[in-house]
C-alpha cells in the first residue's frame, strides 16, 4: 500500500489474487473482507478481486458479498477461448446476485495466447 501510495495515478485497482484452495469458507470471507478494509482504509478505493469460478465456488460458498467490487474473472481452458465466448456467470448458485466482470481473462499464456507468424 506504501508504494501504491507514492505514485502518480490513476491505476487500476489494487488487485486481491484469490487462487487459493483451502480454508473454510466462514475464515477465507473474512480474510477477504479484511483485505478490503485495509485497502478502502489506506488508500480510500475499493480493490479488485482476481479469482475463477471454481475457486470462488469452493472456498467461499459461491458468497455474492462483494458483487459490487470490480471483477477480474480468470476462465479459460487448456486451449484458451473463442473471441467470441462469454465467462461462466459468477456466482454460479441460483438466487444469488450476480457479479459482472470488469476484465475478463480468457487466456492463461502459452502458444494459444499468441501466435508468431
């Protein structure tokens, strides 16, 4: 946050990199939540979450807590997407409300992700 703090923006968010499996739901919420105290403490903006469907589905109870944070949605396969795809919608359980990505990560990298011709 000190060197978030000492530079010129504007940028985008600070992101929060959730991949982790482990935890229970109940201490992976409030994890994050602190996480997101800080950064609007510190530096008075909300941060971005950086997680997948899946990793969002099993370490939070697919929670829609923090649906109006902006989203950076990674969710490809092996051999990326089609242009043309759409992310799987998160949550993914019913009734909840949805969270709409802001940055859409459909690739991971690798010989699909670019190709020198």
């Amino acid at each position: 946050l000190k060197a978030v703090r000492a530079t010129d923006g504007p940028f985008l968010p600070p992101a929060l990199d959730w991949e982790k499996y482990g935890g229970t739901p109940k201490r992976n919420l409030e994890w994050i939540r602190g996480f997101v105290h800080v950064v609007r403490q510190e530096l008075g903006r909300d941060p971005m979450i950086y997680t997948g469907p899946n990793v969002w589905y099993y370490t939070t109870d697919d929670s829609d807590e923090f649906v109006n944070l902006p989203l950076w949605e990674v969710n490809y396969t092996k051999q990326g997407a089609l242009p043309s795809a759409s992310p799987r919608a998160m949550p993914r359980k019913s009734g909840r409300k949805k969270w709409p990505w802001t940055i859409w990560q459909w690739s991971g990298g690798g010989d699909f992700a670019h190709a020198d011709r």
